[in-house]
C-alpha cells in the first residue's frame, strides 16, 4: 500500500509534570538547553492534505501557537489520562475559524472520561463559546483520517489498556510497559519508531531507558526516538552519548519527514 508523505512534529516529550518541573531545583530542571525543556507527550502528524494531532494535554494550547497550526483535521487520543486529555477545550479556536467540529478519536474507555471531564461540549442546549467536539469511537481496526491510514497498536500501561498508533513507516507508543506479541507485530518494519521511556530506573507502568533500548533493538527498528521523559532521565546532551547507534531522545520541536 501506498502511503502519503508525512512530517512528524514533536509537539512535548515530557511526562505528566512536564520538564521543568515545578518547584524543582535538580540540574535537569535548571537546565538552560532548550532540549531539556519538555512540555507533555504529544505529535502532530501532517500529510499534503490532512493535519492531525495525536493527544491533547494540558499544553496543547501553546503547543498548537508555538507549531503554527492554523488547521486541524483531528485529535486522536491514546488514553484518558489527564496529561494527554486536559487540553481539549481549546479545540473551541479551531471551531471558531474551521466553523466545524472538532473530529475526536477515541475509544469508548477515553470517550467516557473526555464526556465527565468536558460535560459542557456535550449539552444539547448550546450556546457560544462551547467547544464543538465530534466522538468517533475506535478500536483495534484501521480507520482513515483523510488521506492517512492509521493503525491502532494495544499496548500495556501497567493493567491499563493504552493505544498507540503506526502512520505508514512511523510508529507512536506512549505510556507503555509491556507490549503484547501480536501488536509488537504491527510494529516492525516501521522506519521510525517513538517510544516512551520514563527515566533509568525500573518504573511500574513505563518502560526505563534500558527496556526502551531493548524493545527497539528487538524489532530492528533503524531509528527509535524516547519520549514521554521524565526529569529523572537526566540531561538531553548526557544521556545521548549513553545510546545505541539510531536511537535518541527525542525532543520538543523535532520535525521528522517520512
């Protein structure tokens, strides 16, 4: 199958706290590099004809001013966790000039948590101002969002449920720890793979930066980008000189094109 050309955006990189964090005085923290200042996990995916975005937390605002985005098709959401969902109200600019709907993705345990969290974008009685959000609930089948193929991938964030998503020869996983045979399947041949991983330290629902490395290595992707890092990570131009040829941390700002 043919696919569109595609440019990556990496919208934040961090964890749910973000980098720096607040009220942290650590090196990391106090870093001056501006690749290690991480607002939370986030992509934007672009092909000649469609804009998505994948996620919407609390930065999403700002992330969308410092991009650029002038028009956006869609947000597909990973999981209902408050730094990847908390943002979504600001759709409500882009309803503003598009004079359309916000087309939201989601499966039925995010959908659930984005209806309780925004009760307002869901009234039938509206008034100006409400975000305008349309739900398309989704599963492990492949949908389109325009002219891009998308291809949930079921990964593990502990005991939770948590989709990432392949876009052609591009791969996202965020919030994992554990990834199931199957949909590791769905993974390889990716040219490019971004993946979380927390810190060094074994956590309980994200992969270390040693199982990172492993998950990649595994799958024989040629380049891996880390994300969703944490403080803990240490500092962009350390931990880059620790890694494996064609893998790196990723960082806010970067621009893939596939």
């Amino acid at each position: 199958m043919s696919y569109p050309s595609l440019t990556i955006t990496f919208l934040g990189t961090g964890t749910s706290s973000g980098v720096p964090m607040i009220a942290c005085d650590c090196p990391v923290c106090q870093s001056t590099d501006q690749k290690d200042k991480r607002l939370r996990s986030s992509i934007l995916v672009q092909s000649p004809t469609t804009t998505l975005a994948v996620d919407a937390g609390p930065d999403f605002r700002y992330q969308m001013l410092r991009a650029k985005v002038k028009h956006l098709d869609a947000i597909i959401f990973t999981h209902p966790h408050k730094d990847h969902v908390a943002g979504l109200d600001d759709v409500r600019a882009f309803n503003f000039f598009s004079r359309q709907p916000m087309q939201v993705f989601a499966n039925e345990m995010t959908q659930e948590v984005i209806v309780r969290e925004f009760p307002y974008a869901f009234y039938e009685t509206r008034y100006p101002g409400l975000p305008e959000i349309h739900l398309t609930t989704i599963d492990l089948t492949p949908f389109m969002v325009g002219d891009i193929l998308v291809t949930p991938v079921q990964v593990w964030h502990l005991k939770m449920p948590v989709m990432g998503f392949r876009f052609g020869k591009f791969t996202y996983i965020t919030d994992a720890n554990s990834i199931e045979p199957a949909e590791k399947e769905k993974i390889r041949g990716s040219e490019v793979l971004v993946l979380n991983t927390l810190r060094k330290e074994k956590h309980i629902s994200h992969y270390s930066l040693s199982e990172g490395i492993e998950v990649a290595q595994e799958l024989q992707i040629p380049q891996t980008y880390f994300t969703h890092l944490s403080h803990q990570m240490g500092k962009h131009a350390d931990v880059e000189k620790e890694l494996p040829e064609g893998i790196h941390l990723g960082w806010d700002g970067l621009v893939i094109n596939l």
